[in-house]
C-alpha cells in the first residue's frame, strides 16, 4: 500500500487538515492500493499560487528544451509499461491487455507533444506595405487546471498536461477520487524527466471543494475537464462567469449505425469492442445500436451469443475479458437503468445480473426492441449496456441517432462507400467512424463532440491543442530604410 501525498509547490505534502481517502481495487475491493489526502480549499488555493509564481520561467524556457522534457517522460514510460498497466488495471479495474494499450496510448501522446517544441510556435504572413512584416506568435494562457476522470486515467490527463506543458503553462492537476495512484505516477515521471516540480501542481478529494479553486481563481487562466455532462455544466457554467478559457468533454449516447449491407460478424465484433470494451465506461462507448429491421433478429442473435460468452473478472486474469465497473455507485447506475429499461418495455436479450453476488462484476447486458424515446436509448448510463433500436431504412437510422441531446461518437457499418459518406455528412457528431468502433481515438486527431457532449469551445489533441493552450500575438515590423 502507498500513501499519495500533493505535491504542492515543489514538495510533496499531505492536506493541511490531515483527512485521508481510500483507494481500493475494484476487482478486489480488500486490495487496498493506497490512502491519499482529501486537499482543502487552502491547498488548492496555495497550488494555484504556487503554479502561478512558476508560470513566467517556465513560459521563457526555449521551446525545444520543454518538448525534450516530453520526450524523455515518453521514454521513462515506455520502460515502465507493465508497471503502468498493472496499477491502472488494479485501480481502475480494466482488463490488464486494456490498461497496456492505455500505457502506451499514454507514451505515445507524451512523444507526439513533444515534437511541438520545434514547430508551430507561429506563422510568417506577407505585409501589405513597402518594407513590412508580420508574423504571429504563440504565447501561453499562464496557469492551466486540469480536472480528469476515472475511466481512462492515465491517458486523458497526458492530452491534457503534455500540451499545457509543451506550450509554456503551469498546471494544476486534479486527478479523480477514484484513480489518484496513476495520477500521481504520471506527474512523478514528468519530474523524473526534468519538469521543475513548482511548474506542476498535484491535488487530491473532492471535486466541490478542490474543483471550485481551480476554475474560479483569478491565478488560472484556463479549466479543462472531462466528465459527466451534470459535472461538466457546472463547470462550465463557473468559468465562463470568471472569463476563464474553458475546454469541456462531456457526456455521450453513441450509435453504431447497422445498414441492410453490413456484414454482420463484423457488426457484432465492433459492438462488442465498442460497447463491452473497457467495461462499456468510455465517453466514447456504443450504447446505442441502431440495425435495420431486415436484418435485426439474426443480428441480435449472434450480439446475444457474443455478450454471454465473454468472461468478465479481476482484470489481473488473463482469461478475463470485460472487468468490473469501477465502484458501488456505478454498479447501482448500471442495475438501475436495467430496471428502468425493463419497465419501459424493452427486452432484455443478454445479462443484467451479477455475475457473483456482492462483487461489482456484471454482466454484458443488451436490450432489444427499444424505442428511441426510451430513458435506456436517451440517457448516459457509462457501463456495459447496450440498447438495440430497429430502424426502417437509413433515413430514419440517421434520425433515431441525432435524436439525443450528445453528439460525441457515432458509428455506421456498411459496405456502401455511398452510405457511408451520406452517413458522415448526416450525423451530428465530432467523431464518425466507418467500419470501425465508435471507442478509440489517435493523438494526431482532432476530439471533441458536439451539443451537450462539449463545451463547443475547442477541441483537443492533435493540431487543434495548440489553438486551446496558447493564445495568438500578432507581429507587425516595418524595416524600410529612410
């Protein structure tokens, strides 16, 4: 068992009123990985501060050293792959071939960021008069909070913190309650590599307490968070009323589109990859699948066969498939919503059990015969439930899909190139994937949704950080001689 302190300008320090947390395995809730402090406002509060002080040094560093920084966490985390797998599986309860891809998703953003220490610090523009130049430059915001979540985390706080980083910002990090281990190893190896330890600030607990500093200060000049849309709102909400930069990732309700063409084996692996794959706890995961009525029954059939036969687990187990959700509460979200779904008419196909009592194992869960309207087809419930929705033809696929208030990742399955096109210019989200799970996303890619997924601000990773993290100064220089 570890005890995960804050690191708080520079040193690592437990909360000034001495309240601890648990931090246990999902899988194996008597594994107790660690304890951890729950941070007060004061701590928050001097973090901010501390992150502020630092800003301006770290802001004039040359470009290439803060990415060289970058690089070598890239390396440090590619010798340590296994060991950042086994915690993110042991803390958060994916399978351990899931929390590997994550470690060297992780690795991989760290690497990409740190290229843009030699480019993208601005642009040269032609002058309109005799002897003028002008040219833009890339500045930092000053301090960046970065609030995150517990379903992938490791990588959603490296797309968050290696741009902040890249670009000049301090950061002040709040990893969630849930996974603050993987945190805090994440922030140790930035250290390890040679980030100064005042320019990143570390801070455990509650949301309503630590999260209110860290958007309404007036040290932070920029809040990004990815969470639940109710979270996410309110956030929003607070920094858009202290005239922070905000960047927001919310809620989804993603479809996987099954057309008349589609070669179902290949529809059924990707709904089985994208909506029992991490559990069914992603953003980006498919709750919704939408297959024409032709085709329903068989597709349905071999999706229910494939959902009884993956082995759920301790995510430690090779064997196992699909591990636990992550806690009591999620597991209560999940049953409830079966109920709910139940009651409403829908027909359970698959699962909606326990696979051992008392545990927080449960089952790949599938409900056929939904109505669009249904609670089960509307609302986000982020566990390993899908809601099958039978549609007459594309047109009205296309409707029962953008009939929700989240636009983040949808799907079509079809070997139409013509459909397949039609379908990315008809759906409304900021992720359309083809033949290819609604999860999983590069580091080179823009991401971010649309309506009441996102802030609709700016989007991350890829190019697109850049226009989040840094604001623009425009150069003008005229060197005409008398």
């Amino acid at each position: 068992m570890e005890t995960i302190k804050n690191l708080i300008a520079g040193e690592w320090i437990d909360s000034s009123q001495g309240d601890l947390l648990e931090d246990r395995n999902p899988a194996r809730q008597a594994d107790l990985l660690a304890i951890f402090p729950s941070a007060t406002s004061e701590n928050a509060r001097r973090a901010v501060e501390t992150a502020s002080a630092a800003s301006s040094g770290w802001a004039s560093m040359p470009w290439p050293k803060r990415g060289a920084i970058l690089h070598r966490t890239s390396q440090i985390i590619d010798r340590q792959l296994d060991e950042f797998a086994k915690v993110i599986t042991r803390e958060e309860g994916k399978t351990l071939a899931e929390a590997r891809a994550e470690a060297e998703r992780t690795r991989d953003i760290f690497l990409y960021f740190s290229g843009d220490g030699w480019r993208n610090a601005g642009d040269v523009l032609p002058g309109a008069n005799e002897g003028q130049l002008i040219f833009t430059r890339r500045e930092p915001l000053g301090v960046i909070s970065v609030i995150t979540p517990w379903n992938v985390p490791a990588a959603i706080p490296a797309w968050k913190i290696a741009p902040a980083l890249v670009y000049g910002n301090a950061v002040v990090f709040k990893p969630s309650s849930l996974t603050p281990l993987i945190g805090m190893m994440l922030v140790r190896t930035l250290i390890e590599a040679g980030l100064p330890p005042n320019v990143i600030s570390f801070v455990t607990g509650s949301g309503p307490v630590v999260g209110e500093e860290l958007v309404t200060s007036p040290y932070v000049a920029g809040v990004t968070f990815t969470g639940s849309y109710e979270v996410g709102s309110r956030i929003l909400a607070q920094a858009r009323a202290a005239k922070k930069r905000i960047q927001c990732e919310m809620g989804g309700k993603n479809p996987l589109v099954v057309l008349r063409d589609a070669d179902l084996d290949l529809a059924v692996e990707l709904t089985v990859k994208g909506g029992f794959g991490l559990t069914g706890q992603a953003c980006t995961a498919t709750s919704r699948v939408i297959v024409d009525v032709a085709i329903a029954d068989s597709f349905v059939e071999r999706l229910a066969n494939a959902a009884k036969s993956i082995v759920v687990g301790d995510g430690l187990d090779p064997k196992t498939e699909m591990g636990p959700v992550v806690s009591q509460d999620q597991l209560e979200t999940d049953m409830h919503y079966v109920q709910i779904a139940s009651a409403e008419g829908g027909r359970l196909v698959a699962g909606g059990q326990l696979v051992t009592e008392g545990s927080l194992f449960f089952e790949p869960t599938i409900f056929d015969h939904v109505a669009p309207g249904m609670r089960i087809a509307q609302e986000e419930v982020f566990g390993p439930v899908i809601a099958v929705i039978r549609s007459r033809d594309f047109d009205e696929a296309i409707e029962i899909a953008n009939g929700v208030q989240f636009g983040l990742s949808a799907g079509v399955v079809t070997n139409n190139l013509h459909q397949a096109f039609k379908f990315a210019d008809a759906i409304n989200a900021g992720v359309v994937k083809i033949n290819e799970p609604t999860t999983g996303v590069v580091p080179n890619a823009p991401f971010g949704g649309f309506r009441n997924s996102s802030a609709n601000t700016f989007k991350e990773q890829g190019t697109a950080a850049a226009e989040y993290y840094t604001r623009t100064k425009t150069i003008y220089l005229n060197h005409r001689s008398n």
